[in-house]
C-alpha cells in the first residue's frame, strides 16, 4: 500500500512513524511546505531501518504529483490551534487552504482514499466534499476516532477490564458538540449497568465519564501542546482497516444523505471500513433523546460549513 501525508507536523511526523515501524507499506510521500523540514524527518527517519523488522519502505519527499499512485492521503497540514482556542477559530484560514489541497490531489491522486485531520476536522470534510470532486466513500474524517479511545481507556481504568473489550462510540462532532450514546455501549457484551452489576462494582457516574472524554484531549493540550501520539494512532487505525479490508467499524464523519434523518452534514457515525473506503454507514436505534442529541451537534457543523461555503 502507498500512502501519502500532506503535512510534517506532529501528527504527520508520528503517523510516518507508525507506518515504518508496524506497517506494511510500499512507499510514504511526505508532502511539506517547508520542505527543508521534510527533507530532514526523512533523513532521520532512514536511519530507523536499522531496527525495525518491518518491511523496508520508500519513504521520500515529494509534491502533490508525487501522490498519483497513493492508495490512502492523510491531510494534516493547517493552521494549528492554541491553547484556549475554539477549533471554530481556525475554519477560515483552513477552509481555504483545504480547498487548494483537495484540487490538487484530486488532479493527480482521484483514485485514492482521504482520511481529513486538519481541524476543524468535520466542517473541514464538509467543505472538501463540496469540492464535488471525491465520493463521501473516499472522503472521510478521522473525527471522532480519537474521542472514542479515550472513551474506552477511561472506562476501562473504571472497570478493571482491557479498553478493547468496551465497546461504544463517540458520535456527533469531534469537540464539545460530540456525543456518546451509552444505549449502544457495553462492557464485554453487557451492558454498562448490567456488567457493574453483576461483578460488584458501583454504576458508572455517565456525566463525569462523558465530561472527562470531552476534556481529554483539551487536558493533554493544555500540558504539552498537542495530542499528536493518540490522533496519529487513529489514523494509523483507519489506514490498517482499510490495507487488510478489515471490515471493521469505526466512528468516522462522513457526508451524510438521510441517515440517522440528517441531510447535507458530516457526521462522526460508525461506519464499515473496508479497501474501498467507508463501505456502508451502519443503523443504529438510538434512544430519543440521543437521536436529538446527535442532531443539535449536527446542526452546529452544518451552520459553520454553511458559513463558510456561502
């Protein structure tokens, strides 16, 4: 698999460090504006071939016709936010920047699958897909992803039990606007109260877990300026899904067409991931409260693109 990263910022730099080191790619193009930056992370970089047992990959630095043959684009590059900033801040020196990206890459590269990191990462993949030049199959936001890790490493610190065995989704938008469904969400295939229940443990307290979810990110933040080592992870987690044709089911924003009764928005939803991209979006009966719930952060991310597109 070929995958390109537009981007040499901290998630880019960690996530070419996750392909190299547990991936099995062919070739990684790093595509920088700083291109003495890139030129030097990958001059690094060569030197970890001497002990890694992964298969050896091209990794070199390039441009945008460098990413005809990518299977996978990951997009990073952006204005980053600080601290205390809202991602809103951000939309329209990015919105404009992403536009440009996105032409580019659809010039050389219309074949591949793109995974948006750039924040805000949701309206930003709103504003891409307006471009009318990828499907929403192949144009996605690694959103939510990273809130829903959290959400398990926070739960299973509560339980006792290995995050991968929680099963749940972070949905909505990736930020405050986000969501989580706890009537889709169970601990080793019960339910969250039912699990606690029967294995002696007090309920879970739903409203701080959701608030500490929802300030993770801001947390690490605040102490060193970024939250590069879990974002990358997670796109490290797409891009696996989708080399193996895994089929798994990921929480990722996809330009929605009716589902879930929203029209004309990206949404962080779960969806099948496969080589083909988000291959389905799957149903889920959500409880009333959380259908309104996940509309209200749709309506939030449907106004700002709406904003910025106008």
């Amino acid at each position: 698999m070929r995958v390109g990263i537009v981007g040499a910022g901290g998630v880019g730099v960690e996530l070419v460090n996750y392909l190299l080191t547990l991936g099995n790619m062919s070739e990684i193009v790093l595509v920088n504006r700083n291109v003495e930056k890139a030129l030097g992370e990958v001059a690094d970089f060569s030197f970890v071939e001497s002990f890694t047992y992964a298969s050896n990959t091209h990794l070199h630095v390039g441009d945008y016709v460098d990413c005809a043959r990518c299977d996978v684009i990951v997009i990073t590059a952006g204005i980053t936010v600080k601290e205390g900033q809202p991602r809103e801040e951000l939309l329209g020196e990015n919105s404009v920047l992403i536009q440009k990206i996105i032409r580019e890459l659809h010039r050389y590269a219309p074949q591949a699958i793109i995974l948006m990191v750039t924040n805000p990462v949701d309206v930003l993949t709103h504003v891409a897909y307006k471009e009318g030049l990828y499907p929403r199959s192949r144009l996605l936001s690694v959103g939510t992803l990273v809130d829903t890790a959290r959400f398990m490493k926070i739960v299973s610190k509560k339980v006792g039990i290995d995050p991968k065995n929680i099963i749940g989704y972070v949905l909505g938008e990736h930020g405050k606007g986000s969501i989580l469904p706890w009537s889709i969400c169970n601990i080793c295939g019960l339910d969250v109260d039912t699990f606690c229940e029967l294995n002696g443990l007090e309920k879970l307290d739903r409203e701080q877990i959701f608030n500490d979810v929802i300030n993770a990110g801001y947390s690490v933040f605040s102490q060193k300026g970024n939250t590069n080592h879990s974002t990358a992870a997670s796109v490290f987690r797409i891009i696996r899904a989708i080399a193996n044709d895994e089929h798994s089911v990921l929480p990722l924003g996809i330009y929605l067409e009716g589902e879930y009764g929203l029209h004309n928005v990206v949404v962080n939803v779960p969806v099948v991931v496969t080589r083909k991209g988000a291959s389905k979006i799957l149903k889920y009966k959500l409880l009333p409260e959380e259908l309104k719930s996940l509309h209200n952060s749709a309506k939030n991310m449907q106004y700002m693109a709406d904003d910025i597109l106008s």
